[in-house]
C-alpha cells in the first residue's frame, strides 16, 4: 500500500515535470553482458596484402569466433566502425569502396561514424555506399548549409540482452579543411563536443538509452594535445559532463590507442600484447589502429546503471614479423595464431578483386610525349613528369608552389595512353598529399635547404611554380609563379608527407600552426589530374631553367658586391641536362 502509494508519487512528479514516463530498460540486480567490438580506418583494406595480413576475410572469422564465445558466456556483440572506410588501395578506390560496404555487412556491423576521407567523392557517391551499406552511416555534426539541416542519420538505438545502447556518430570538423574543397560549397561541420552534449541531452530526454556510446572519427591525441588538428575524442571527453559518454570508439589519427601511463599513449605497441584503453573524466576511449589490423573488444558488464569494463584487448588480425633464418632467407612469422579466411566472404570478395585488379590496366589518360621520370634525370635535373605531379598536387589543395624529393619520382611514362598501373609506378609509395601556409620569409629559409640538396641523390628537389639561384648554401632570385618573394606575404606549398615528415633531410613542418595532412594518397590525386587534363601536351611541364645553381659561396673568395661566379662546369652541363630532358 505504501509502496503503490510511492510508485505513483513518482509517476505523478514526473508527469508534472513533464518528463516522459519512459522506466529506464534494465531490470534491477541483473547483470547485462555486452561487447562492443570496432575498427576503423579500413582505407580500402578489404583485401589481405601481399603477405596475408588483414584482409575482411579473417577479419569475419575472428569476429564470428568472439560473437559465438561472448553468446555462449551469456553476452550479446555490437561491431561498430570509427569510419574512413574509403581512400587508400586502387582497387577500392576504382569500385567505390563497394567491396568494402558489402564485405561489412558480411560481417555483421551495426553502426559506423562517417569519416572525412567519406567525402573523397562527391556526395552522390556516398549516398550510393549509405545503400549498400545495411548498417547506418552515422554523424551527428554535419549539416547542409543552405537547409541547416543534418545530412545525415545522427544516432542509432541498439537492444543488447534487453538493454537499451545509443550509438552517436561524430565526425572531425578539419574535414572540410583537408578534403578536397569542391565538395564542401553546401557542407558544414559543426564543433563535434558541442553537437554531441545536445544529442545526448536529447536523447536522456526522449529515449533513455541505458548506455552512450560515440562512434567517432575525430582522433586520438594525447593529453589532448592535438596540435594543427581539430580537437580528438580526449578533448570531447573532458569538455563534457562526465557520464554524458560511457565509451568513445575512435578513429583518424590511426594508432592503437593503448596506455602506457596516464595520457601517455605506447609508442610502439606490440601485437598481441596486453592494452589498455584511455579514460577521460569517466569515458573509455577506444581506436583499433588502422586497415582492419586489429579488432578492437571491449567486454562490459552492466549492473544496477552500473557499466564496468570487464576486459579490454586488440585482437591482431594475421600481423605478421620478418625473419631472417639462418640461411639468409627471409620468413614472414605471425604475431599470434593464424586465422582462417572465411570462405563466405572469399566468395564475395573475389570477383571484386579481379575486377580491381583489371581496372588498374584501363587508360585513364593520355600525353601527347614522353613524361621523364627516370633515376638518371629526376636526382639530376627538374623533368617534365615531376611538373605533373607537382601540378597536381597544387591543383589538389589551391598551392601557389609545390616541392618534392626527384627520388620520389619512380618511373618515366611514355607517350601514349596512361593507365592508373602506369601511375602506381610512378608513386608506389602510397604517400599523402599535404601543405603548409608560410610567410616568404620562411619560404625563403626553406627553399635555402631544399634546393641546395645534392645533385645526384634522391634529395636533389623538383620544384613548380618557382625559380631562384641556388649557391650551395642559400637561394636568391626567388621567385614564385614568376613574382618575386614577398617577405610578408602568405604562400602555400604543396609536398608529400615523406618530405613534410623529414624525409630526404628536408625540414620538418609537421609542427608548423598552417600544416594539413589532406590523407590523399599521392598515385590518386595524379591519376585524377590525368584523367582531368587529358590529352596532356608534354611540353607544357617542360622546365625552362627556372633552378639555377652556382659555386658555393664558401669556395671562392667573393666581395658582397660582386657578382656570384656561376658554377660553370656543372651549370653548363645541368642546362644541357635540363634542355635535353625537355626534348624527350
Ligand atoms: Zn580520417
């Protein structure tokens, strides 16, 4: 009596408050098993690589074989993606990452964040993988400017063992700042902690989930330090309130987010080892690497409105070490034990591989000459085949002038029709695209370094857009798209990652505030420029003696206003180098 009584006190007070009369989902004293399994930056890796690491296929075996272990101890999964699904191997990128979504569904995945490589196409093609896909694409903090509203799903509802599980998708708010500008005229990103306070007060006001979990693709920087990108899951977690999130499934910044002290993430962590995941102001913050290499399982028990993370581990999917054996042969030896390729999935993905690797012989262009790209002229001279590529990194990204190591150039192309195999040659080294924006004053410093590399080592650099005089130690006569540099003013500079990151002796600007990782891979961003410039004429990236260089200063003894001595024996051959190469 006195009880009912009570009961219906409460009900009334929240009728009065207004409050739905909606009972929270878990019944008291039970205890409610669940396992949240992830990855995320798949990157095109639906395919085991060349040494039978990864692939979908093993990746279905294991997650069935921890589906039917966490069943059989009374438990339920949730298999969640921290998104970037597409970009990254040629024969994904050909089918529009369609091997990719429908190897997923095999699998079973339930919810994925969006990530920023997801607007490497146009929107159209996105909306086709939300087809294929039979799990929702989820983000919560991108919106169409001219409606202002979302554009896509923003949260999903799961019922695991009778408890109730939001899945929120949040994406990085850089994604429009690194991706390819074209496709963001109608798209905003709002701040991804600021949206996702508001859907989770939305949803304990109407749905009541049991348990919170984002699903994002923001990154995972420690302490929060996250430098020249947008703010990470570390940051989220502690700019909310704590228990707005039980768990954060990440993704981007691609690390296997394991903890080697408070805010310390392992810097070089070992398959098959023991991790620890990160916790922030009471949210357990989960990233499974990259590529499919590991499965992220998270094994939580829930009790009384309780959750506690029981177990934490990643599982290494087929990762593999070289060997040297004794005898000087070389062996590929796995991390833990090897897993069997589900044939189910081999049967699906298959035929899509061979197309894959058909597609890769297909003409996507063609050049009126030959493009030099051979190891004799690129650590030499400035070639024709490096002012493409230079030319379509700047396109990429609105640079006013582009770098790279000659070394960095792997293979001439002949006149002709121009495959993407053709292009992979060129640029095997799936390096991304990135740039930075500097003062001239700084370009100048820079330039100072890279142009003096020595002729005749993979260093010696290929330039666009700029001609100076180098003379072994600093440049002048910098000019860039024929105007002279101007101390103050801002200029973009376009190069790859393997030089940003000090590749080659160049300096590293990775720190720098105006650096952007676009994560375009090099081969894709060419075959783009190829397939949208062509026929290319050849002569229109033939070098005209823009780089010139002169005797050291250090070598001769010279008065400030004298004019530097040409360095001529090398000079000369150089020009007749640079002539010769441009004839081809
Ligand atoms: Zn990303």
């Amino acid at each position: 009596m006195l009880l009912l009584k009570k009961k219906t006190l409460t009900l009334l007070a929240l009728a009065i408050l207004g409050a739905p009369i909606a009972a929270q989902a878990w019944v008291k004293d039970r205890v409610y098993k669940f396992t949240v399994l992830h990855t995320n930056d798949h990157h095109g890796r639906f395919w085991q690589n060349e040494h039978d690491e990864y692939g979908l296929a093993a990746q279905k075996t294991m997650m069935d074989q921890i589906k039917y272990d966490v069943q059989a101890h009374g438990g339920a999964v949730l298999i969640l993606s921290g998104g970037d699904i597409n970009t990254g191997v040629p024969e994904s990128d050909l089918q529009d990452a369609e091997p990719d979504f429908r190897g997923m569904n095999l699998v079973g995945y339930d919810a994925m964040a969006i990530g920023n490589h997801e607007f490497d196409n146009p929107l159209s093609v996105l909306r086709q993988q939300q087809k294929w896909a039979k799990f929702p694409l989820l983000s919560a903090n991108i919106y169409q400017k001219s409606t202002g509203k979302r554009l896509f799903q923003p949260w999903a509802l799961f019922n695991r063992m009778g408890l109730k599980i939001a899945v929120i998708g949040l994406t990085t708010d850089d994604t429009a700042k690194i991706g390819n500008p074209e496709y963001f005229t109608d798209i905003v990103f709002h701040k991804p902690a600021t949206e996702a306070k508001a859907v989770v007060e939305e949803l304990r006001q109407h749905e009541k989930p049991d348990v919170i979990i984002a699903a994002t693709h923001m990154g995972h920087y420690d302490n929060g330090n996250h430098g020249s990108n947008a703010p990470g899951d570390v940051e989220m977690a502690r700019e909310l309130p704590a228990g707005y999130l039980d768990m954060i499934v990440g993704g981007h910044s691609q690390d296997p987010v394991c903890m080697a002290k408070e805010n310390v993430k392992q810097s070089d962590y070992v398959p098959g080892t023991p991790c620890q995941p990160d916790r922030q102001n009471g949210t357990w913050i989960v990233q499974a690497h990259e590529w499919g290499k590991y499965i992220g399982r998270a094994d939580f028990t829930f009790l009384n409105g309780k959750l506690t993370l029981e177990h934490y581990e990643l599982v290494p999917i087929n990762l593999r070490h070289k060997v040297t054996n004794a005898d000087g042969s070389v062996s590929w030896i796995n991390y833990t034990q090897e897993i069997a390729k589900n044939p189910a999935m081999m049967k699906l993905l298959t035929p899509f591989q061979k197309k894959g690797e058909a597609q890769l012989n297909v003409k996507i262009g063609s050049v009126d000459g030959h493009l030099e790209g051979d190891r004799s002229k690129v650590r030499f001279v400035q070639t024709n085949l490096a002012r493409v590529i230079l030319s379509a990194q700047m396109e990429r990204t609105g640079a006013d002038f582009a770098v790279m190591s000659g070394g960095g150039v792997r293979d001439s192309v002949e006149a002709g029709d121009i495959t993407y195999k053709d292009v992979l040659k060129v640029q095997p080294f799936g390096n991304t695209l990135v740039y930075v924006d500097m003062k001239g004053s700084e370009v100048e410093k820079y330039l100072a370094v890279v142009a003096n590399k020595q002729v005749d080592s993979g260093a010696y650099a290929q330039f666009a857009n700029v001609s100076l005089t180098a003379d072994g130690n600093g440049v002048h006569n910098v000019k860039i798209k024929g105007e002279p540099l101007q101390a103050d003013k801002t200029y973009r500079m376009a190069t790859l990652s393997f030089n940003a990151t000090g590749g080659d002796g160049y300096p590293v600007i990775t720190q720098l505030p105006g650096y952007v990782n676009t994560g375009f891979v090099d081969a894709e961003v060419l075959k783009q420029y190829i397939e949208k410039h062509s026929p290319l004429q050849a002569a229109a990236f033939a070098p005209h003696d823009e780089i010139l260089y002169q005797q050291k200063a250090a070598a001769t003894e010279q008065k400030a206003d004298e004019p530097p001595k040409k360095w001529r024996l090398a000079r000369i051959e150089l020009a007749m180098r640079e002539a010769w190469s441009s004839l081809f």
